[in-house]
C-alpha cells in the first residue's frame, strides 16, 4: 500500500503539470463528483453519470463515503477481474487528484465493450468523507468517438464540490417544512437525511434527528407495532430500553410512537424518540436522540419537525 502511494506522488508531480485547462464540469443532480462529458454525452435520466444513447456509450459514477475505498481498492487489485481480458493498471492524475484508472475489455452478446474505471478518494480535499469510482463504457463501433485518447481526456477532467445540499433535499421523497432550529448534517444516498442541533457536527454531544423512508410495511395495527420495534433496534444505539410504545395519528395517517433510554455513541445515556408514519405500503420514519437534560423541551422541537414532514 506505501508503495503504491509513493507510486502516486511521484507520478502526479510528473503529470499534473500536463493536465490540459479545465473548463466547467459538469455535476449529476446531487453528486459531488462532475466532469466534462465528451463527445454527445448528456446527463443520464437512468443512472447518475452520463450517456450516449445513441451508441450506447455511458459513464457511471459512484460518490461514495470514503470507508468504501479500501474494498473498492482491495477488488481492483485482486488476483482475477472476471470477464476483463487486456487489463491494465495505473495511476492517474486528474483535476481533481491523482488515482488509479483500470482497463479492460469484455463481450456483450458478441460486442467488444471497452471498459474505463477510475477509483479515487477525497483524502486531504476540501470534500470530506469522500471516494469516487467512475466506470465508462464504450462499445466497439462507438470507439471511432469516444477512443482511449477521448475517455482519458474526459477522466482527467474529473473534479469535486462541497456536498450540494439543497439539490439532494430536492430530490427526497419528502419535504421538511419546520426545522425547529435544526441544520442538516447530511443527505444520505438511500433517500434520508441527517438534521443535529447546534453548530458542532458531533451527534454524540447533541440532538440529531433521522429521517427516511421505506417500503413494504404490514398493515395490521399489532404487526404496525412489531415492525416499529424491529426498526428501533436497528438504531446504532446500545441497551435499548423502551419506555413506552403505543399506535397514534401522524398527519392524519396510522402511525407508531416508541419511547426509551439508551446508551449513545459515545456510551452516554440518552433518551430517543422513534415516529412511524404509514401509508400506501409504505412508512416514514423519524428517530430523535438527545441527552436527558433538556429533553422535555426539545420534545417539543421535534414534534414540529415530525408533523411539518410532507410528502412530495
């Protein structure tokens, strides 16, 4: 692993002074990853990336939380890449950083795709928490636009933002009309978001708050009031005590309210809040975690955010 990476300064000091002037890259809705698409490239309505329908060329990427790296990195870098025939690996500058670029090619019901990946982290960037797997492909007769020389070109453009936080909230499923004095800390990929009190980032200090949406949930009052313990315990809490469960309205839909004590983050005592909204097969969760000081009048907070949840 040392090796690689005095591999990696030693190259990006040789060849980021080649990299060609970067323009504006262009970012998918919501990543913080972006690059100039070459070519007919446009943004993709199916993936996050960008595509040719035409010829069917398309780039793919993946911004990740950065403790994916290492297993991305340990597949990369294993003995077999199934189905890659002319592999190749090497590290590559971009605008962004330097990472590694494999190469390959594959067949596709008798089609030669030529296969581009890009694997690198946001390590020492402005962008925290960060890692990026970019994955382009291109099939043979769409090699005559977009060629080794093209995609690399296009590779190098890669660069990165601060998380764009009003954009991912606009693509949640559900809207949140009353902060109550709350930030948000983050959006997460699966379609929730963070919201903590105060302006530290530490949810083991303070008040934060989690809110997503799910699928497949029963119908019945009591199998209602199961599934919300089993998604309590869930929770990356320890020593979960409920205090009290009971069924109740939420926005005028069948919900579920679960009290507790637990231990936090940090193995301090903390009380939690966990509402469940239900409707159409589906459920909206709200799970609250504070310290016992105080809590009664953050209750009060919380419940604002919970009945100001719509959704879209």
């Amino acid at each position: 692993m040392l090796r690689r990476l005095l591999l990696l300064v030693t190259a990006a000091a040789i060849a980021l002074a080649t990299l060609p002037a970067s323009a504006e890259p262009v970012f998918p809705p919501g990543l913080r990853v972006g690059l100039e698409p070459p070519g007919d490239m446009v943004l993709s309505k199916r993936l996050p990336g960008f595509e040719d329908d035409d010829r069917k060329a398309a780039v793919a990427i993946l911004d990740l939380l950065a403790r994916a790296y290492e297993d991305i990195e340990r597949s990369a870098f294993g003995p077999q890449q199934t189905g890659l025939v002319d592999l190749k690996r090497e590290s590559f500058p971009f605008a962004g950083g330097i990472g590694f670029l494999i190469t390959g090619t594959t067949q596709d019901n008798g089609v030669t795709q030529h296969k581009w990946f890009l694997l690198a982290s946001a390590v020492g960037s402005a962008v925290p928490d960060l890692a990026v797997l970019v994955n382009v492909q291109v099939p043979e007769p769409a090699l005559q636009v977009y060629s080794d020389a093209v995609v690399r070109k296009m590779l190098a453009t890669v660069t990165f933002r601060q998380a764009p936080i009003q954009e991912q909230l606009g693509m949640l499923p559900f809207k949140i009309n009353e902060m109550s004095g709350f930030r948000v800390l983050q959006v997460l990929p699966q379609g929730g978001v963070v919201l903590i009190d105060g302006p530290g980032d530490n949810m083991s200090t303070t008040t934060y708050v989690v809110v997503s949406i799910g699928n497949n949930a029963p119908e019945g009052a009591d199998e209602r009031a199961t599934f919300a313990r089993e998604m309590l315990s869930t929770a990356p809490l320890r020593g979960i005590n409920v205090t009290n469960s009971e069924p109740m309205r939420i926005g005028g839909m069948q919900g579920n309210e679960i009290r507790g004590q637990a231990q936090g983050l940090n193995g301090d005592p903390v009380n939690l809040v966990q509402w469940m909204r239900f409707g159409s097969g589906g459920f909206l969760r709200v799970v609250a975690v504070g310290r016992p000081d105080g809590w009664d009048a953050m209750f009060t907070r919380l419940r604002a955010i919970r009945d100001g949840i719509a959704t879209r």
